[in-house]
C-alpha cells in the first residue's frame, strides 16, 4: 500500500543519506592525532577495572567520562593507529542521524520528512565536519546523540530511556546539563492542545523526573573530580556579560543553527513553488523547535 512505499522511500533515502556521508567523510577520517587528540589518547588508556571506574571521578579540567571511556576503548581495539579513531566519530555521526530520524517521527514527521530533518542536520555546514574529522570532537556526537535519544523518549513517553539518554549526555558535554529543563517544555507542550496546566504540569513532572535525578548524581559526580567551574575556568571559558560579546554570540548560534536550515526551506518552497502549510503539527513541531533553540 502507500504507507508500504513511503516507508520504503524513507528507507532508501536513509541508505542514500548514510552513502552520502561516507563519500564525503570517509577520505578524511583518521589521517592522524592533532592538538587536544595526543593527550585524551594518552591520559586515556584503562588496563584495569579500577581505572575504568576512575574514568568517573577524575578530569582533565573538563569531566567528560562517556568520551573518556570511548578513547580508552579505541585505544584497547586500535593501540595509536588514528584511522580507528575516526571511524568511531563516524558511527556516532550515523547514530546521531538515525536518533534524529527516530525523535523526528515521535514528534509526528512523515518517514520520509524525519529522513530529510536529519539530512538538514547532517549536511549542516557549521560543525558537523569537525566534529567528525577532529578526533577530540566526538563529544559533540556523544552529546547530540543523548540529546536526540531523550528527546525521542520524550515523544513516545519513555521516562526511562529520557533519563538514561539524558545522563549519557552529560557525561559527554557541560551544555546538556539543560536537557532536563529543554525536555520539560517538551513534555508541557506535547501534553496535546486540550491539556489543562496542571496537566501540563504533571506531564512534565512524570516523564522527567528521571533526568532531573540524573543531573543530581552528575553534579555530584563532577563535585568530586577538579572539573572546571564558572569560578576556576579559563578566562575564555567564563561567563561574560558584556553586550558586545553577547549580541556576537547570540549571532553566531542563530547562524550556525538556522542558515542552512532556512536555505533548506527555502529551496523546497521555491521547488515547490508554494509557501510552507502551518498545519497544527508544524506549529506544535516549530514550538519544540524554538524550546531545544533557546
């Protein structure tokens, strides 16, 4: 039937979408160790239980022991050979899309529409390709991965794997300490139209209440390493309030979140040859997407 085919265009597209990815990553990945790479390889190497498990309470400034733990894997399966390092930042770009995809029909996209969200996200000129190609930046797929993996759960109501997903997340990067506040708008608006605010309410509180825990025990984790603080950071990793800098930041996000996104839609109205229908869905999917912006 029709939904049959969609499907299987959907599928195709994935396949053509991961095709895609492989011609143009797969000549870079893994030509060799630069910068911040010498040292996670090196500071990274676990041969025992006991080391595996201080992987959890110890930093190098940042307390990132999910890719910690993936370098100290890397480095039992390739030894110093880089070009296995970069084929682990390539799966976690493919499950990274795949988790897209997966959250992007939760929030109700057509098969083929999730397929085409994630290759928007994917083909993104900003970042993507760093977080590929440099090795050290595999925290981003990590943190993008967990983040996509709640935000699904959230959609389908899975308390569970929205707090699992949630925590992994954060042991891969500091920004994802947000993602229990993010899911909470989630869970408020997809309470559906006709929900009361205490149902909202109550929504948000039943399919989060997990990830709230997972950010206590993270925090208490990290309270134990010597990870970086807004008051023992860097200078240029400190909070700034100065207009200037944040009116400049401010641009540069909305740059790299939305431009190419924005050219995406506006080449399929100009293919299409008409504007894009605000269908309560689109609505209800554009307010989620203003939630995870901000």
């Amino acid at each position: 039937g029709y939904a049959a085919a969609v499907n299987r265009a959907a599928l195709y597209g994935f396949v053509a979408l991961v095709l895609w990815l492989i011609v143009i990553y797969g000549p870079g990945i893994g030509h060799g160790f630069v910068k911040d790479d010498v040292a996670w390889v090196a500071d990274n190497r676990v041969t025992s239980l006991a080391e595996a498990g201080a992987l959890f309470i110890r930093s190098n400034g940042f307390y990132r022991p999910l890719v910690a733990a993936s370098f100290a894997a890397d480095r039992a399966i390739y030894g110093i050979e880089p070009f296995g390092y970069g084929v682990t930042n390539f799966l976690l770009l493919i499950a990274s899309v795949a988790a897209l995809t997966w959250a992007a029909r939760g929030v109700g996209l057509s098969a083929i529409a999730a397929v085409v969200a994630a290759a928007i996200w994917a083909f993104n000129f900003h970042g993507i390709h760093m977080a590929v190609l440099w090795l050290i930046g595999r925290t981003e797929p990590w943190l993008v991965l967990g983040a996509f993996l709640s935000a699904g759960a959230i959609a389908r109501r899975w308390p569970i794997l929205a707090g699992v997903a949630a925590f992994g997340a954060m042991l891969a990067k500091e920004e994802s300490v947000m993602l229990p506040a993010m899911l909470a708008g989630w869970a408020i608006v997809l309470a559906g139209p006709d929900a009361s605010a205490r149902d909202r309410v109550r929504a948000a509180v039943r399919e989060t209440w997990l990830a709230w825990i997972a950010l206590a025990v993270y925090f208490i984790l990290r309270s134990r390493t010597g990870a970086y603080t807004p008051e023992t950071s860097p200078w240029f990793y400190q909070f700034t309030f100065d207009p200037f800098r944040i009116v400049t930041n401010a641009g540069e996000y909305l740059d790299r979140a939305c431009t190419f996104s924005l050219l995406a839609v506006a080449l399929c109205a100009l293919l299409a040859w008409r504007r894009p229908a605000l269908t309560p869905m689109v609505r209800r999917c554009l307010l989620l997407a203003l939630i995870w912006l901000i």
